[in-house]
C-alpha cells in the first residue's frame, strides 16, 4: 500500500506562533500522484523551543494546525526523530530555516538525518527541486555523524 507523504501548503507566521496547513498523499518513488490513498498519520512537532510542541493525528487529508511560542526565525520539525514512517516535504522557507541548526549541530543527528532523507527521496521523484537538496546539503559541513554522511554519501 505505500507510506503517506504529509505536505506543508501553508506556513503563516502569526504574532504568537505560525500556522501550517497539513496535506496527505501517497508517496511514490517516481511522484505518480495517488489522491485515493488515505492513512491516520500520527503527527507530533518539535520547535527549538519545545521537543514535544505539538501532537496530533492527521485523520483527513488537510488539516490546519497552529504552533504557539514560534517566532518568525524558528524551525518547525515534524516527526522529530523520524518515528513516524511517513515522508515530511517542506516549502523552501521552512527548509531555510533549519541551515542554522544544522550548522551548528543544535538539530539532533536523527533529525538531520530524516530532514535529509526525506528531502533527497523527494527531489528524486520530482516533488522538491534540486536547488533545495544543494542548500540544505551545503549546511552538513560540519557533520560528524556516520549515519548522516552515510545518508547524504548515498544520494549524491
């Protein structure tokens, strides 16, 4: 049956938190759109703020969703720790966001890793651009993760 994809449509920073619309589809190595599938995806998000900033489960196909104590530099990760078995596509702002904490090494090496998984899987089926995967590689340099290089060695 496949795995779902969950998308970013809208990221809206507000005065006391952001806005993000959550969409589902089905994820497919060659991007074939699949609208009939459909999944109750455990959703949970982490902010540098907050480890565990919010849950939830994503029952529908969209669903909008608001995260409290974010300002407008922040990152929003979701699936913190890549638990979830599910793709995660981010708008190029949000991607943009975590280049600091990725430099810096403050985003743990699990998330590092999936962020870079799920970009790579999403570039090659032609959801993402190739412009987004070069930026976001560009910030490992100062990796020291195995597992990381492992991943970001495989899909160059």
């Amino acid at each position: 049956m496949g795995f779902p994809k969950v998308k970013v449509t809208k990221n809206v920073q507000e005065a006391n938190g952001r806005r993000l619309v959550l969409t589902q589809t089905k994820f497919t190595a060659d991007g074939k759109v699949d609208e009939k599938s459909f999944w109750m995806v455990p959703i949970s998000i982490s902010t540098p703020k907050s480890s565990n900033a919010f849950t939830t489960v994503l029952d529908r196909k969209e669903m909008e969703i608001f995260i409290e104590n974010v300002s407008e530099n922040d990152w929003i990760k979701i699936n913190p720790g890549t638990i979830g078995f599910f793709r995660t596509q981010y708008p190029t702002d949000m991607l943009e966001k975590f280049i600091p904490a990725i430099n810096t090494m403050t985003l743990p090496a699990l998330d590092r890793l999936g962020l870079h998984d799920d970009l790579f899987a999403l570039v090659q089926n032609g959801s993402n651009s190739t412009v987004d995967g070069i930026k976001l590689i560009d910030a490992y340099r100062n990796e020291n993760n195995f597992t990381v290089w492992s991943s970001i060695s495989a899909s160059l």
